[in-house]
C-alpha cells in the first residue's frame, strides 16, 4: 500500500524538476537528475517491497576478510 503513496510524489518530484531543467536547457544536469531520480526510483522500489538491502559496510567486510584472515595466521 505504500506503494501507492510514494510512487505519485516521486513522480510529482520528477515532473517539476525534469520541467526546470528542461526549460534551462541544461543537458548535464538533466541527466544528473535523471539518473538520481531512477537510482530513488529503484531503492524506494526495494524498500516497499521489503528486500534486505546490503549496506556499505557489507561489501568493504568483503573484500577485506580474506586480507585480515591472512594477517591473523601470519601473526597467530
């Protein structure tokens, strides 16, 4: 059901800002905001849906583990 309350503001949001810079014809920031307003777009999607979205903790816990396993038996 929330669905239905954010999608209509986005919109509402996507509407009045593409108008703006469309009017200023400013290309660059179009696309700017164009691309933050489908990367809301998709992040909104996933929250209402509830999927587990990984932070950026989680990646940098990643890529780090097997150098700090490494550490740990070099040195233990």
């Amino acid at each position: 059901m929330d669905i239905l309350l954010y999608f209509p503001i986005l919109f509402i949001i996507f509407y009045f800002g593409f108008r703006s810079y469309k009017r200023n014809n400013d290309k660059i920031a179009l696309l700017v905001f164009s691309l933050l307003m489908a990367f809301n777009v998709a992040i909104t999607l996933l929250h209402v849906l509830e999927v587990s979205i990984p932070t950026p903790l989680d990646f940098i816990t990643f890529v780090y583990k097997p150098f700090n396993n490494f550490l740990y038996s070099l040195f233990s």
